[in-house]
C-alpha cells in the first residue's frame, strides 16, 4: 500500500494508505486501513498505534477525525486503551462457547447501530439537563414527571393521547405483572391464561399463592365462550392476555375477538392485564384492548422486549388513582422502582428520537431475520413474518423435549412447548428466536444445523450420535 506524504512528517505507519476526497470520510477510511493491516498481518496483536494528535498531525487533519477513526476501529474490536500507555492492536476474540442460542427472546441488533456512541451521547445529555442528585435518589411516585410524560408519548401509536398521570413507570415487565398479581388479588384467587403462556406469570402466580387455570385458545387467541363460561365457573380476578405476537406461538389476535373478550369482561366485571410488548413490532396491529374496555383493562409495554434489554423499563397504564397507589404499594415490596437514570436514558430517547430511530431498526433487522428463516425452513415455517420469534410445530416423528435435546446436543438451544404450558396445556412445537444471535451468518448457521435436524428421525439421529 503507498504511504501517505505529508508536509508535516513522511515517518508514517506503512499501513495507511493515501487519503483521497474520493474515499468516502476520512475517519472510515483510516478504520477501514487499520481493519485491513490487522487481517493482512502487518499489524499485530500488542502492537503500540501512534498517539492521536501526533497521528493527525502526520495527515494534516484534524484530532476529531483520528479520535472517530479509532473510536470506529474499536467498536469493531480492533483496538483497545490501557490508559496512559497509549492505543494497541487487539487480541482477537475467542469464542468461548460453540452454543447457537435460539432460545432467548430478545430484539435483534439493527444494522449500524452503535450502542456505546448511543450510551455517550443520550447520558451526557441527561447529565447536562438532569438534577445528578434526583438520579441518584428515591423515586417511588412510579417515574418522574418527565418519565411519564416520555411514557404518554411512546404510547401514542397504540392510544393516540395519554393523561401521563395515569402512567407508572416500572422496572420491567416482569415486576409489572408481579406487582397487578399482588394489587388486584389475594391468596387462592383464580387468574386466567390461554394454555401456552408467559413463564413468568406462572412464576409470580404460584409465588404468591394465586391459582393460574387456562382457557381455550384457537388460532385467534382466547376463545371468547370458553373466556365467559371459566368467568361462571371459577370467578376468576384477574385474566392475562398477550394477543399481540404472542408469546410463545406468535398469535396475533384480531380485533373482532379483541372486542368480543372486551364485552365479557365489561360484563363478568373481570379485569385484564395485557401485556403487550410487541405491538410496536407488528406489521398493523389491531388496536389494544385497553382502547376497547379502558376501566377494565391494565396495559403494559415494555421497552426491553423492542429496543433492547439493557433498558428494564416498563410503561404501565393504570386509571383509576386508588389501583394506581395499590399497585406502586405492591411495587415497593419488592422492587421499588425503576433505576432512575435508566428511566432517565430511557425519557431522553424517547424525546430526541433516538427510540424511535432503534425500533426502526429493530424492526427492518426482525424482517430481515424472518425472511431468512421462512427460506430455510421451508414447508415448516408459519410465521406472519414480524415480531422476534417463530413457533414452529413438529413433525410428529419428534416431540418437543426430545427434539429440545438432540438441539442441544448438536450446539443449538431451542424452547420446547412444555416450558410455557400451564395445567394440562401443551403442544408439539419449539418456540426459535431470531434476535438472540447477534451476527446473520450464525443465525443462519443455527437455523440450517435445525432445518437438518428436523429432516432426521429420531432414530437415524441417536444411531449417528452413538
């Protein structure tokens, strides 16, 4: 590669190549050297790179551009800092475990997306605007006002327009659930749940001594008669529903059955929890039930399930203030509250767009990951094509624990129906998610490894393992 020539200094690394107009921005083009002088060798593991200001001298340019042009050459894991001694070249990451997890339901990476520059710029903003003592205190009225506003206003495309006081902000879903459980019930008390469910209410409900007995399901979610004659039966407090890309079999239920368990519960006076974490994330949701039988419902989104984990903030609607005040009662004996400077990072991309820009994205790389599972797993895959998962029925020569297995033992972890089955509730399939894989060739590596397992018997499968 020719050396660059400066008339400051012609002592340059030999592996920057010449800077050109044509060569797209600099910073890139200096990553992009680097990125090349690691994979050819030139540059080795443990080797020192010039101090910045002396290396923007060198190539008359300003230190803004060596700082983003390393600043990019770690975020591809080419660089690390050991302070005071300067910038090496990285060791290359090992990868410790062979194990392709299709097990976790989280939202996919997008692609360019640069969490640690997002992480910089939204709390630098919210240390500049944000009281540091109030992040560091206290905050039981379930959010600030700020918190619930940027609430109010995530909601908009499922609610239009929200009174913020009528929203808590929590610490996850997950806590939400726990928390209604122990606000709107007592010990024994019956709550309803199509029988394929959220492991996580099953874990509260029989945590706090509540009864979880299931009703009928079809292809549209709950069945409506099935809702009404359980409400005859056993007087149930509570029904739990997830009818938007369901968790696990993807169901999103329509809106003529959302209206008609609406009418059963205004008439049963039975009250709803709906957890709704992926309405953003569906191609024309229909809208919530909470629109639908608003004082009968408890509406719940959280932001870890469509943007990303690290954020373990949930939005709860609640409008009636004595359930408001009984459920952030339940809250404080144990959980508290969200972390406040959390739900402050949370509030500031919710407000500069940074939100809306990452579920964009999330939901082009969801796609994305369907098309690429429709395409290897075809004749077996019946996803609608959004959401971050697939439920995906087996052949009936496999069951699902045992297929769950012999995943397992070849490198891919996968959930089988028993662990959302509630009572007597199962079925023959495995839920696969998309998201929990970082880079698109090991998905699609994972995927092919179980489209070839699928195609085997069991018996051909135990004969080659022994």
């Amino acid at each position: 590669m020719s050396q660059v020539k400066t008339i400051q200094d012609e002592n340059l690394p030999n592996w920057l190549p010449q800077l050109t107009a044509q060569g797209g921005p600099r910073f890139l083009q200096i990553a992009d050297a680097l990125q090349a002088a690691v994979a050819e060798g030139s540059l080795k593991p443990g080797e020192r790179l010039p101090p910045q200001r002396r290396l923007a001298a060198q190539l008359d340019v300003d230190l803004t551009t060596v700082t983003r042009a390393y600043d990019e050459a770690r975020r591809r894991n080419l660089l690390e800092g050991r302070g005071a001694r300067g910038t090496y070249v990285a060791a290359p990451k090992v990868e410790l475990t062979s194990i392709l997890d299709l097990s976790m339901n989280t939202p996919p990476p997008p692609d360019g997306a640069d969490f640690g520059d997002m992480l910089k710029q939204g709390l630098s903003q919210v240390l500049i605007r944000a009281d540091s003592d109030l992040l560091m205190t206290y905050h039981l009225a379930g959010g600030s006002e700020s918190d619930r506003q940027a609430a109010a206003k995530w909601l908009e495309p499922m609610f239009e327009r929200l009174d913020s006081r009528q929203l808590v902000v929590g610490p996850g879903a997950q806590a939400a659930i726990a928390a209604l459980i122990l606000a709107l019930t007592g010990p024994g008390d019956v709550i309803l749940a199509e029988p394929m469910n959220y492991p996580g209410l099953r874990a509260a409900a029989y945590q706090f001594g509540r009864r979880l007995i299931t009703v009928e399901a079809d292809k549209h979610g709950m069945v409506p008669g099935m809702l009404e004659a359980a409400c005859r039966k056993h007087k149930p407090k509570l029904v739990y529903l997830n009818p938007t890309l369901q968790n696990p079999t993807a169901i999103t239920m329509p809106e003529s059955r959302r209206r008609e368990l609406a009418s059963i519960a205004k008439r049963c006076k039975l009250r709803i929890v709906e957890d709704d974490p992926y309405w953003l994330l569906a191609d024309a949701p229909p809208p919530p039930i909470a629109t639908l039988a608003p004082e009968q419902v408890y509406y719940i989104s959280t932001l870890s399930k469509c943007l990303t984990p690290g954020l373990r903030v949930a939005f709860v609607l609640i409008r009636d203030p004595q359930e408001r005040e009984r459920f952030l009662v339940a809250l404080r004996s144990f959980a508290l509250m969200a972390a406040p400077l959390t739900a402050a990072l949370a509030t500031q991309w919710i407000f500069d767009g940074s939100a809306d820009a990452l579920m964009a994205g999330v939901r082009k790389e969801a796609r994305l990951r369907h098309r690429i599972a429709r395409d290897i797993l075809a004749g077996r895959y019946s996803g609608a094509g959004d959401g971050l998962h697939v439920w995906l029925e087996l052949p009936a020569y496999w069951n699902s624990l045992q297929l769950a297995r012999a995943a397992d033992s070849e490198g891919i972890a996968v959930t089988p129906a028993e662990a959302f089955a509630a009572g007597s509730g199962s079925a023959n399939a495995i839920r696969i998610c998309l998201g929990s894989i970082k880079d698109r060739g090991r998905l699609q590596a994972g995927l092919q490894r179980l489209s070839h397992l699928l195609a085997r018997r069991p018996e051909s499968f135990s004969a080659a393992v022994v």
